[in-house]
C-alpha cells in the first residue's frame, strides 16, 4: 500500500520542477514511480500514426520517482502515515511545524 494516490494533489520536492503541484494521473506500485500532471515533460519524437496521422513532436509528462513528491492537505505539503484502528489501516496526513 503506497502513501500516494491517484488523483492525489502532489507537491514536488526534488528535481528541475521543485515546488510545482499537480494531480496524480497515475501510480505505478511495481516500480515506486508516479506521473504528474504538467510536471516532468519530455518530448517525444511521434511517427504518423492512425492516432496522429501527421506526427511530430509531442510534449508529455514523463514518470516520478514517488520519493520526490509529498501530498498536499489544505495547502501545506504534509507527511503521510499509516494507522491502524480496529484492524483496519488507513492513510492519515501530519502538517509539519514549519520554524
């Protein structure tokens, strides 16, 4: 079970886009890898296609490690746990006091 979720608001923490945020498109588990809405964009060489009957160049987000984004809660990027109540876990966020 992974503290990060899709549709998630994220934070990014490390990397050429610190500080941005962005929703959660998806989470690849097997890997420990997220992709970010606008965030991490590559470029990508396209062949004509049926999709694309032109081709080209085309900008896409490009996956995250999930260790460089934190969760956002009502504005702050909070640290998440676990908790387990009645033999159920669940995800619980904590604000970190800021000096």
């Amino acid at each position: 079970m992974h503290k990060i979720k899709r549709d998630d608001l994220v934070k990014v923490i490390a990397g050429k886009d610190r500080d941005k945020q962005g929703k959660v498109l998806h989470v690849d588990m097997k890997n420990d890898r997220v992709v970010v809405e606008g965030v991490n964009m590559i470029t990508k060489h396209v062949k004509p296609g049926a999709g694309n009957p032109q081709g080209g160049i085309v900008q896409k987000e490009a996956a995250l490690d999930i260790s460089n984004v934190m969760l956002v809660v009502d504005g702050k990027a909070t640290r998440v746990g676990f908790e387990v109540r009645r033999q159920k876990s669940s995800r619980c966020e904590s604000n970190r006091k800021s000096n």
